[in-house]
C-alpha cells in the first residue's frame, strides 16, 4: 500500500515507491527491500533484516513505537488529505522485550488485525510467563521443547525463561543473528547455542530448549525421550493455541500482536475518522465499530493485501 505525503510516495511496508517504511524485520514485510539505499526504520529493524541501506526520514512523518518486536514501529504522517497513522504489527501490551505500542490521534487508520476476533483474548505476558514457569518447574526432571519463531518470540521466551525460571535454554544457532541484535540494543540473553561445549553440558541432564514451531511437536519430543532417556515435552507458544489444536503436550498464549479488545482500545485512542483493516479479516471488528463508534468509517482490507486464516501450521507464526 502506498500513501502520498508531499510529493513523495511512501510505501507501507512495500520497497516499491518513492521512500519505503519498513515497520520491523519479519520476513513477509521485506517484500522489495533489499535493493533499496534508503528506508524509512529504526536502527534495530535495518541490523535485524540485514540490510545495508541508511535511515531516511520525512519532514511530515514521524515513526511510533509498535510494541510487536524490538525496532517495530508505526508510522505517523500528514498528509494533504489529513494525518494517516499505520500500525504495521503491534501489540499494546508490555512484554519482557517491549513497551506497548504507543498511539496518536489520526484522521485515516490502517491497523493490523491478525487477531481480529473475540475469541482472541490475551493475558498479559508477564502472566504468561509465569505459567510458562510454572510447566517449566512442574516438569524440571524432563526435556521441554518450546515452538518460537527465531525473531521475536525466541527472544523474549530466552528472557522469560532467564528472568522467571533463572533457566538458560538451548536455542538454535539460525536465531543467533536476531539474539546478538537484541542484546546490542540492552536486551540480555543467556543462552545455549546448539552444537557448542556449553550446549553439551547443559544437554547431560534435563534441559529446556527453543525450536522453530514446525519442528517442536510431540513426535519430537518422543525422539528425544528416546535418545536421552528422559521425558521430554513439546509446547507452543503463540495466540492461535487459544483457538487452534497445535501438535504439543502444552499451549500458552503469547502473541506479539493486539488482540481484539487491544485493537479496539488502540482505535479508540487515535479516535479516527476512518479505520482500514490489513494483515486479517476485520469483519468482526467492523462489526464491533460499527455498534460502539458508528460514527467511524470502515473499510476491510482488500483482496490482495488480505491475509486467510492460518492454517494450524501456520498458526504458531505470532
Ligand atoms: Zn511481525
């Protein structure tokens, strides 16, 4: 999606355009990024995409936190048909990584709706943390496998699990890149790389460890129960557990986005004129708005920028 600010195209989280705004440094956000010289950034999200090109900024455009990951941010503009705020992914609630997305009033809103239904209900994360720690020390004779995505999700369950169980788990070396940027940025992390000495010494008895989500399964779990002769345990680590059965012994609800009474709240706060749903299917949102504040104007989200309901596989993504 593109926005007119100036005389400059602004492309959300799109490289094709005059000035592209790269809200974070997930993989389906990057789309024509990399041959870009100039983007509109944070410092964190360029070193966690690797990419080369330099910061850019607009007189008219101001960056907001977003809360999702570390160096996410919203995008805040004026534009000659008034202000747009886009939210990229966020979530307002705070977790162990980041603060809650910070709104501002704004005439025109295009918010990201992954968790757009009511059945998504989120605890805080510092409550899920603390029922990850109460598996985690309820199961400390056995091995635990969490499913978490190697940006994101695997950094604030390695500082879950070192604040809250005093645990330093195994992770993959595929997320190392993302944990060396964390930790430049302030955010401390003890943890294991798989394959070294210190991995191996932990790995002699029962031990907790983060694996990609496809990967974390039960049938992993019995693998490794197998070779190390010790229960062992798989659990995912996302907002779809909430509606979704995912192939683990556990489930806890920790997502990096808004769910839908996150998003309702943040739209009351940048109190617009007019919402657009993106990333989801704002049809119950709509719905929602259309009782509590029908003096907002609502669009879903085109075909091509909609994304379909997961699939459970898929479902770990957030
Ligand atoms: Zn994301």
């Amino acid at each position: 999606m593109l926005i007119k600010v100036g005389k400059k195209s602004i492309g959300l989280d799109k490289g094709k355009c005059d000035l592209p705004f790269l809200s974070h440094a997930h993989g389906d956000h990057l789309n024509g990024m990399k041959k870009k010289e100039e983007i509109i950034a944070t410092q964190a999200t360029l070193e966690l995409a690797s990419l080369q090109a330099s910061i850019a900024s607009h007189p008219q455009a101001e960056l907001l936190n977003a809360g999702h990951i570390l160096g996410s941010s919203a995008l805040y503009a004026q534009t000659d048909g008034g202000s747009i705020l886009y939210t990229g992914d966020f979530r307002t609630k705070e977790g162990i990584c980041t603060k809650g997305a910070t709104p501002k009033e704004a005439d025109r809103l295009i918010i990201e709706c992954t968790y757009g239904d009511p059945s998504f209900s989120f605890p805080s994360p510092h409550e899920v943390y603390s029922q990850i720690a109460k598996w985690v020390t309820q199961n400390q004779d056995a091995i635990l496998i969490f499913g978490a995505y190697n940006l994101g999700k695997t950094q604030e369950l390695i500082g879950a699990l070192n604040e809250y169980c005093g645990i330093t788990p195994i992770v993959t070396e595929d997320s190392e890149h993302f944990n060396k940027v964390y930790e430049k940025h302030g955010i401390k992390l003890e943890r294991a790389v798989a394959g070294t000495q210190e991995a191996e010494e932990i790995m002699r008895g029962p031990f907790v460890a983060i694996a990609p989500p496809r990967i974390a399964k039960r049938s992993f779990a019995s693998k490794l129960s197998a070779a190390f002769n010790l229960p062992a345990y798989s659990a995912s680590v996302s907002g779809w557990v909430q509606k979704y059965r995912a192939n683990t012994h556990a489930g806890f609800p920790l997502s990096d986005h808004a769910d839908f009474s996150d998003i309702l709240g943040y739209i009351e706060a940048v109190n617009p004129k007019e919402v657009e749903f993106v990333h989801g299917d704002g049809s119950q949102l709509i719905s929602a708005l259309s009782k509590k504040s029908p003096h907002i104007k609502t669009s879903p989200a085109s075909a091509q920028r909609t994304l379909a309901s997961p699939s459970p596989s898929q479902a770990a993504k957030s």
